[in-house]
C-alpha cells in the first residue's frame, strides 16, 4: 500500500505501486516502460481493476437482490477486447447509438442483454436494433414510441421495451450531466402527465411488449438520498396503472454511481448504493403489494473509470513569475475535455518520481490551440523538467469515448495491464486515419 502522501492510492487502479526506483507500476507494469513502448500520451487499462469492478456490482446487487442483471453503460467508452470482458463477467450492455450496438455484434455479444438508450433514435438504428434482436429498447419519447411500434410490426416482432421516466429529482451534479428533473431532454416527464400518457400508449401498441420503467438521475452522484426518493417515488407511480395493465417486471434506476477523481473524494461503496436502492424497492413494494421486479442497474463509469490511467510525457515549460508554472504535455482536451467541458478535477503523479516531495506548484496544460485546454490547475507536483513522464488516473471513462482529432492530432492507443504483461487493444491513430474518409 502506498501513503497518500506520495501517491493519491484511492484514485489508482487495485495493486498500483511505486517500486524501488520511484516509478508508478500498474498491473505490473512501469509506466515509464508503457510510455516508451506504446508512446505518449497512452490510455492504461488495469484488467483486474475492471474484472473485479465487474464483479463487484454483481455480489452486491446480487447478495441482496438475486434477481438482478448489471448493464455495463457503454458510452463511458467500449471496444471490442472491453466488450469480450464484460461478456465473460456476465454484464449487459446500455448502448446508445447504432455504432455501439455494431461493437456488441462484432463480437456475438448476447443480445439479450442490451439495452437500447437514447433520446433521438433513428429509424436506422432502431431498425438495425429489432432485426438483430436486441434484447430491450428503452422508450424516450412518443416520436420513438410510435416508430418502433411501426418498424417492429414490420419486421413481424414484439419488442421488448421499458419507458424512461423522468421523476424531477435533482441529484446535486453538475448541470450537464443532470437528466432526471423536469427541464431535461431525456424521458417522459412524470409530473406533466408524459410518463402516464406514454404507459397508456405502450400498453395499446400492437407490437410492443411494456416490461416495467427505467430511469436515470444523472452522474456522478455522490448521494444516497436521491436514489432512495426517486426509487420510491417511480414504483409508486407504477402501482398507479396495475389496474390498466402495468406488470412492472423489470425496474431500472439507472446508473450515474461516483467514483474518485481528487483524493479528497469519498464516494459511496458499491454495497451502499446496492443497499440503498433494493432496500427502498423492496420496502415500497412490501407496502404496496407488488412483487419484487428484476433489478436492471447501469454502471459505466464506476466499472472502467478507476481501471484506466492516461500518460503524457512533458514538453515546453513556461514560467511566468509571480503569476503561474505551466507545465505542458503532449495531450490534452483532445483525449480529455472534461476538465474543459465540465472543470472536472483530476489528481496528477510524476510516474518517474512518485516517492518525491511535492515542492512546487504548476498547471498542467495540453498541446491544443486553445486557452482553456488546461488538464490540472495549480497542483502540487515534484521538480519537473521536460521528457518526465506525467500520470492521471480515473481517465478509464468518457476521456477516450469523448476524444477528438481536434487540431487534427491523432487520437491515443490503449493498452490492457495484468500481471506485468501488456496487450495492445486499440492501436494509435494516424494520419492517414485522419483522411481515410475524405473525398477529393
């Protein structure tokens, strides 16, 4: 175990250490090593960070719930060797677009584990959907409702559907990354009457197949309270439409479970958050008469976020005195908008001198012509001087899955860590994959 006064540990993947020479190693492996085989900056995957993340959803829901399925929620970011592991550990998938649906194809993912979410369906994609026969698509609005009726019926299926319900709870997160109150883009809202005109409908659509309700608060959430409210607020709203023909066999709250980013961060243990929403189902549905539904749970974040650390290598150095150390790396908003996106906060290690004395203060900026890429502001970090090798971890989620060629900068490879050995699982980008779709 490492102090964290060297190294942040809470917001390293499971076995992170310093060895004898003052390198971060993770899965075994020196990241000094990593960065000069694979180059900078790099994403790192800890395997058993991910497998035992996995794992751990599935006891602690499981061990109070049996009758529980986990959804790996694939927009924190999915690829095919990601999608072969959460197949292996018994996980879903909550896809959101056609091109995360053809992952979970390209590699027989079960199909009846997926889930598919999103406000703004096509008819293309809900198409691709029910011809695959993918297991369930969560409803999001009457526009959607209305077309699967039709593109299932055409295809000559009943689709399996749930309907996203916007219960007006505010889970205290940031702004855009809030869905579950009133004023969202996302799902049927329970408080104009949406929510129960919606279940009306669903219930009377000649091929379509209502199994229960779905919604979502929002991430990360670091509270308890909202899902308990929310939990027992939407199954009551439920037991109101049994009588019209609502059997409420699957319940879904979602995801949006925090993880650390800062080392002052403590968010709930998976076995809190388990706590927390079954033990709120299953009082609520004790009170109301209603058997236990299955339990669908959407963690995404929480399962690849801690497994995944990014390494830069430093380049300029700019001291402007009285004023500010910029230290600048070769990435930035390009493979991490976050901090730019939502002044999302990260914890930063030299890799190369982890056991030394944090004795100045930089700001860690990317290589992006803009002012705002800045990836750490005023953090404490040891001596520094160009080539050092710098690590963030807690960079598994939503930084690769919403990286970009902006300034046309190729986007970074990822390699899997176990054991010491390293397996390449997306390869660097290059410029010719830069201009593959252009047409002159």
């Amino acid at each position: 175990m490492i102090p964290d006064t060297v190294i942040p540990q809470a917001v390293l993947p499971q076995g992170a250490t310093v060895n004898s020479q003052g390198h971060l190693v993770i899965g075994g492996c020196d990241t000094l090593d990593l960065a000069d085989e694979f180059g900078t900056p790099v994403y790192i995957f800890d395997e058993e960070t991910l497998r035992q993340r996995c794992r751990g959803f599935v006891r602690e829901f499981q061990i109070r719930h049996p009758s529980t399925q986990v959804v790996y929620a694939s927009k924190a970011y999915i690829n095919p060797a990601l999608a072969r592991i959460f197949a292996e550990e018994g996980l879903g998938l909550d896809v959101v677009s056609g091109g995360e649906l053809a992952i979970a194809q390209s590699v027989d993912f079960p199909l009846d584990r997926v889930y598919f979410h999103g406000n703004n369906k096509t008819p293309q994609e809900l198409a691709e959907a029910v011809d695959g026969g993918i297991g369930w698509v969560v409803l999001d609005s009457f526009h959607e409702l209305e077309m699967l009726d039709s593109i299932a019926g055409q295809a000559g299926k009943i689709q399996n559907v749930l309907i996203r319900v916007s219960p007006g709870i505010d889970p205290h997160t940031h702004v855009h990354t809030t869905t579950g109150i009133l004023d969202s883009k996302f799902g049927f809202s329970i408080q104009t009457g949406h929510a129960a005109q919606a279940i009306r409908q669903t219930l009377k659509a000649a091929n379509l197949s209502l199994r229960g309700l779905h919604f979502h608060l929002g991430s990360p959430i670091f509270e308890l309270e909202p899902y308990r409210a929310a939990v027992d607020l939407v199954i009551r709203f439920a037991s109101e439409f049994r009588e019209e023909g609502l059997d409420l066999q699957e319940f879904s709250p979602g995801g949006g479970f925090a993880i650390a980013y800062t080392r002052d961060q403590e968010p709930p243990e998976i076995a809190e958050y388990a706590e927390a929403i079954i033990s709120t189902m299953s009082a609520t549905c004790k009170e109301l008469s209603m058997d236990l539904p299955r339990l669908i749970i959407e963690p995404g974040r929480s399962i690849i976020g801690p497994a995944g650390v990014a390494l830069y290598r430093i380049g300029a150095i700019k001291d402007i005195p009285g004023v500010r150390r910029y230290v600048s790396v070769d990435g930035g908003m390009g493979d991490n908008i976050r901090p730019a996106l939502y002044q999302a906060a990260y914890e930063v290690i030299a890799a190369g001198k982890a056991n030394q004395e944090l004795s100045q203060k930089v700001t860690i900026a990317g290589k992006y012509c803009e002012s705002g890429d800045v990836l750490a502001s005023d953090v404490m970090m040891p001596e520094l001087e160009s080539g050092d090798i710098l690590a963030i971890p807690a960079a598994g989620a939503y930084c690769p899955s919403m990286a970009s060629n902006y300034n046309l900068i190729p986007k970074p490879p990822m390699v899997l860590v176990r054991d010491g050995k390293t397996r390449l699982i997306r390869r660097r980008e290059n410029y010719q994959d830069l201009m593959h779709c252009d047409v002159v």
